[in-house]
C-alpha cells in the first residue's frame, strides 16, 4: 500500500478515534449533570452538545486539513516519482513539483535529484554504450576484445573472446555470434593465422601496464594485417587487425612493376641491375649477352606495335628456353631481362671459355631464327648480339653492360645477325673515335711522305701523303683511324689538311726544281661527294698556287662501287681541272677491269698484297704483267706498291711496271726528311 493511503487511513481512525473518545467524554459528563438542578442542567446540556458539535466539526476539519496540506501532497509526490521513473524523465518531477518549500518539498526535491542523477548516469551510461558499439562497428580496422587466458607463469598465451565489431566478423566472414565466446586460439587455427607471431606478441604483453604491440602478419590465406595488442585492465586484452591486404596487394603490384617488364614479364632494367650488383658482390663470375633485335623497327613500322610487342613476347619465351636448353644446370645459371625495346640480356653464371660464349650466343641466334608466325605473318629473327664478362672486362654493371653494348653494335656495323665478344681493342676504337674531332683541330696530326720512283727515270717523282697520329703514347698507324674517320665523318676534315701539307710540300718540291713531281693524296669518297669539294680544292691550290697536276687524287674501288656514276661525273670535272686521278689498291675487292674502263684514271695502283708473292709464283707476275699491259693499253701509268726488296724491283722493271713505291726506296717519312730523302736521292743540287 502507497505510503500516502496508510497515512491517509491512519489519520481517519485517528480522527474517528478521537472524536469517539471526546464524544464519550463528554456523555458521561453530560449524564453526571443530569443528576445536579435542571436550569443548570439545561443550560450545560446545551453547551456540553455545541462543544460536541464543534469537537466533531473540528475534528473533521483537522482531517481534511491535514489530508490536503500532506496526504494529497504526499501522494502527489509519489505519483510523480512514479511516473518519472516509467517515463525516466526528471523534467516532470521539476514541472509537477509543488511550489511551497516545507520540508515534504525538501524531501520531494532530494528525491528527485537523487532519481535525476540516477536517470542521467543511466542515460549516459546507455548513451556511452551505444556511442561506443556504434564507434566499434563503423570502424574499417577488426576488433576484438578478450578474456585472457594465462599459463602457469601468468603469460597470456589465449584469450576467450568477448566482442567483436563488424569488421572483425566481415574480415572473418563469420556472424559475431558465431565467433564470441571463442579462443583466440580456436580462430588462428581455423584460419591459418600465424599463430606462432600471435603467441609470441601474446607473451611479450605486459599484464600489469597498458601497452600496444604492433605486428605486420599474413592473416587468412593471402589476407595481410597489422595486428595491434593492446592490453587494458589486467586480465583483459584487445587486438585491432587493419586490414592491410589491399595495400600489399598494391606494394606488390608496384613492387612488381619496378622490378618486371610489364610486356614480357621478364626482369626489367632496374632488377637486372640489381641483380648483376649482387653477384659482384658475391664475386660469382658471369658473362652479359646484350641482345638486340636486328631490323625491328621495320616490323613494328610495317605491322604495327601490337605485332612488335607480340614479338617481343616470343623473343622473351624463346629467350627463356634457354634455360633448359643445355642441362639442368642452366635453370638457376641463366637470367633473362629486357632493358627496354628490343633489347634483351642474357646473364650466364660461371666462367665460360671463349668456345662456351660463342656457343650459347650462336644458340640465341639460332633459337631466334627459329620460324613462328603472327597472324599469318612468317618471323625468322636475326639479332646481333655483344658479351662482356665479369670479372675480365670490368668490376662494376654499369661498365660490363656498356661494353655488352659497344660489342653489340659491332655486331651491327658488321650487318647484324653476328655476335662479338667484347676486346680492349674495341674499347680503344670508342677513345679514338671520341677524340678524333678535337686531334684533328689540335693539330696532332703529322702528314709523312713515301717517295714514288719512277722506274725509268730512276728518280723520285712523287710522294704519297700519308697521314700519322701523334698521340702521348705515340704514332697511330691509319689503318686504326682512318676507318673510324670514316664512320665519324671526320675523314673530310684530315683530308682536307692533307690537301693543305701537299701543297705546302709541292711549294718546296718547285722550290728545288722538280716542277713535274706530284703528290698523290688518297681521297676519301664522304670528301667527294660534298657538294663544294671542287671549289675548296681549287682554293687551297689557288691559295697555295700550286697547278692541280702535281696533285694527284688516290680513290679506292670498294668506296666508289655504289655510286660509280656520280663518281665518273664528278671525277671527270676533277680531271679536266688538270687534277691527276689514281685507282688505289687495285688487286684486293672487286678488282673490276670495267672500272678501269669507265673511270677517267691516269694512274693505276696495284696493291702491295699482289706483289707479296711476285718472285715464287708465276701466276700473280703474269697477272701483274697483264695488268701493265692493260693499263698502258688505255693510257694509264702503273705504280706497285709494297715493293721491299730490289728483286722485286727488277722483276717489275722486266714486266714495264712504271713507278715502285715500298719500303725498298724508304718508308713514309715526315716532311723534312723527306726533303733531304729526295735532294740525296735525285742529286739535287742544294741551294743553300
Ligand atoms: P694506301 O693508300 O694504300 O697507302 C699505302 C700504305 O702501304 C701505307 O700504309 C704505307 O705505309 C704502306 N706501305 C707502303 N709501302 C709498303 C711496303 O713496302 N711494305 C708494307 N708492309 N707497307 C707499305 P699506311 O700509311 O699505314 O696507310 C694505310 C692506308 O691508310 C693507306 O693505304 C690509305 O688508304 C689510308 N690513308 C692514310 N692516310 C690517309 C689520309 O690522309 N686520307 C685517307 N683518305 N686515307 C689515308
Ligand atoms: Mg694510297
Ligand atoms: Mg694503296
């Protein structure tokens, strides 16, 4: 019962109770006056029933005040509680309260501060908890709260887990309920967790302190996390997974692309750099077979790039085929990489002889040759290819590679489809070629002369110009520079200078009276075919005043055969300047008499290579006569070249050969010697 009811009832018998006993009070006293005299009997009677009257009157004022003023307000309150605590609302205690302050209304605020504390912790608590689920599930990171369990030494070794947020049972794709209330140890086996990392992290926990132990693990197959253990209050823990997989998914990709071509999933530049870094460092020996394609761009010109690159793919397999072409050995000896375009290398571990090299790299040529077809079209590759080895040719990447590279082009100056291995010699090209420009206008070069004697006459008549290198570790011979010269185009510059010495030597030759000598200057055919050459040739002999019969112009076949008829052209304008023209080195290469038909010559040279076996072989001294006899025929002069002993000489003077030159009169010589060489030889009378 309400507390208000009981007080309420309590009040009501009190009241009926104390009016009872006042009523009899006053019976009795009113039947005790009912004895005495009847006026004063009468008129107590009357005042004893008023009294009464007014007793009960008051008495039930009493109880209806005290019924109003407390009961009612007693239950008021009650019912407020009542209500506030259905509704958990303290604002209707506060709009309800009523507003005397007596102590009833003391204890009704007490109350409802009390129950407003009490309704306000519950609400936050509520409040916090579902702060605190929601926070958990929309986080992306796993989480996983648990009981630990511990061994005998109190490590956790376990735990028994107690909630989990959405994450957890996404990346675990099993319901929360399914996985709480589970070991730990229950769920790393079920999914292959690292267990052994998880433990070890597990035992590393401090029970007593808080603390986070992070740990990056290979979680559910190839799911990847960071795993962070926290511990909390002691027996307790928590463990975040953040779902790493895309990122290493990503790290590999970009890991993959920074070290693999994408095209032909060989290794690409960078680790093949690295690698190769590595077995220096090993000192592991190997050889580089730099592979280019010969003629790709025509492929990729002609069927278009989609083609090229699935060339390139099949380059790449066959290439890879390698490995199992010798022996088992050959699977981990080999590497295969592609530098970019066409060009590929092959790294061989081990010390390969030179006869090993050139197998494997004939093997390459081969198995690239071998027939395939794209969409219908029939591919034989040919590929030129250069080898550099470690530690022969160099101690670091960057060196063997480039000389894999020089090599290569080797390959391919000598039309492709060859491989070269790698020399000092090659390397001593690539110096000279770079610092051919600069000698040329460092004035290193030194224009020596061989005399040319005349047989019948027996007096020097000319001289061939030739040209030395005057490098710090001495004279090059021309035939290393000339034919880079070539290659470089910086033949047109010596010739030029050589042009110039002539002169300059003709000047003195008149100077001494020997105004018919003449200066045979080998001229290169990049020179000829320059649009101004006539006009710079005229103006170095104006400049020099020099008539342009004592210059004689030496061409060689093998320069000229492409374009014979541009060179007839121009070589006839040259002679009818009054320029001489030679054919050089007539005897090796074509050797073609219809040249000497059709080219506008006054002289023919025979190569020194003919005359290496005049005296033993009747055979080459008829062909030589033959040649003597031809030439006279149309109206040339003949010079042998090469001539070193006197038998010769004679041999030559026998079969009307016109002219010697050879190491048997003198070797080339430089100028001053050469001056002094000819006034001795012909008896020239000094001046001085
Ligand atoms: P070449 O025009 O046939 O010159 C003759 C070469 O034979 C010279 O070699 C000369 O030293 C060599 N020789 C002459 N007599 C004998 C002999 O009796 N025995 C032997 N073993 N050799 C002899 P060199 O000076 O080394 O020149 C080689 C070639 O280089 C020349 O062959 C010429 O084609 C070219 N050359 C030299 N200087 C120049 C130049 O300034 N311009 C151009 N375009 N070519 C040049
Ligand atoms: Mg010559
Ligand atoms: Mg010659």
């Amino acid at each position: 019962m309400k507390l208000s009811k009981r007080v309420g009832l309590l009040l009501f018998y009190a009241t009926i109770t104390v009016s009872i006993i006042i009523s009899s009070i006053y019976i009795f006293i009113y039947n005790k006056l009912s004895e005495s005299s009847v006026e004063i009997i009468i008129n107590y009677k009357i005042i004893f029933i008023i009294i009464l009257f007014l007793t009960v009157i008051s008495n039930a004022l009493i109880y209806n005040f005290i019924n109003k003023k407390i009961i009612k307000r007693l239950k008021d309150t009650e019912d407020i509680i009542e209500k506030a605590i259905d509704k958990g609302l303290s604002e209707e205690i506060k709009n309800n309260n009523p507003k005397e302050q007596d102590e009833i209304s003391n204890l009704t605020d007490e109350i409802t501060n009390i129950t407003d504390k009490l309704i306000n912790t519950e609400n936050y608590l509520e409040k916090e908890t579902n702060n605190y689920s929601n926070l958990l599930n929309i986080m992306s990171n796993s989480f996983i709260h648990l009981k630990a369990i511990v061994d005998e030494e109190g490590n956790y070794i376990d735990g028994i887990v107690i909630d989990i947020n959405y994450a957890a049972s996404a990346f675990f794709c099993q319901e929360r309920e399914k996985i709480i209330n589970k070991k730990f140890s229950e769920l790393y086996e079920e999914y292959n967790i690292d267990k052994e990392n998880i433990v070890s992290v597990l035992k590393r926990i401090n029970r007593t302190k808080s603390e986070c132990i992070t740990k990056e693990l290979n979680i559910i197959g190839d799911k990847w996390g960071v795993i962070s253990i926290y511990s909390l209050n002691e027996g307790y823990f928590s463990i975040i997974i953040n779902d790493i997989t895309d990122i290493k998914k990503h790290s590999e990709e970009l890991t993959y692309l920074a070290n693999y071509d994408t095209l032909t999933n060989l290794l690409n530049r960078y680790n093949l750099f690295e690698y190769l870094i590595k077995l220096i460092k090993n000192e592991e020996e190997f050889s580089i077979y730099f592979i280019d394609i010969d003629d790709f761009k025509n492929i990729n010109d002609t069927l278009g790039h989609n083609t090229g690159d699935e060339v390139l793919r099949i380059v790449a397999d066959k290439l890879l085929s390698l490995k199992y072409t010798f022996n088992m050995d050959s699977i981990n000896k080999i590497t295969v990489g592609r530098l970019g375009g066409d060009e590929f290398l092959v790294v061989k571990k081990g010390k390969d002889s030179i006869r090993e090299i050139k197998n494997l790299a004939n093997e390459i040529q081969r198995i690239l040759y071998e027939e395939f077809e794209i969409e219908n079209n029939t591919f034989n590759l040919k590929a030129s290819i250069g080898i550099s080895s470690y530690p022969a040719d160099g101690d670091n990447v960057f060196t063997l590679i480039k000389y894999a590279d020089i090599s290569m082009y080797r390959s391919k100056e000598e039309g492709g489809n060859k491989n070269k291995v790698f020399s000092e010699e090659m390397l001593e090209e690539i110096n000279m070629q770079s610092s051919l420009s600069s000698a040329i206008e460092n004035k290193e070069f030194e224009v020596y002369f061989q005399p040319i004697y005349d047989v019948t006459k027996e007096k020097i008549v000319g001289a061939e110009a030739l040209t030395r290198w005057n490098k710090e570790e001495g004279i090059i011979s021309p035939a290393k520079y000339i034919p880079l010269a070539k290659k470089t185009g910086d033949i047109i510059k010596l010739d030029e200078f050589v042009l110039e010495e002539a002169c300059k030597c003709c000047n003195e030759m008149y100077k001494l009276g020997e105004d018919e000598f003449k200066v045979s200057i080998n001229i290169s055919y990049a020179a000829i075919k320059q649009n101004n050459f006539i006009e710079k040739l005229v103006k170095i002999i104006t400049k020099e005043k020099i008539n342009p019969k004592s210059i004689k112009l030496e061409i060689t076949e093998d320069e000229i055969i492409d374009n014979i008829d541009f060179t007839v052209g121009i070589l006839n304008k040259i002679r009818n300047l009054g320029f001489q023209i030679a054919l050089d080195d007539f005897g090796v290469g074509y050797s073609s008499f219809n040249y000497i038909k059709i080219l506008p010559l006054d002289t023919l040279k025979i190569d020194r290579s003919l005359l290496k076996s005049l005296e033993n072989d009747r055979k080459t001294l008829s062909i030589i006569e033959t040649l003597i006899n031809l030439s006279h025929t149309l109206g040339l002069n003949v010079v042998c070249e090469g001539v070193e002993i006197s038998s010769q000489l004679e041999l030559l003077r026998k079969i009307n050969c016109d002219s010697i030159q050879g190491f048997y009169i003198s070797k080339p010589i430089d100028f001053n010697s050469f001056k002094y060489f000819i006034i001795d030889f012909n008896n020239i009378e000094r001046s001085e």
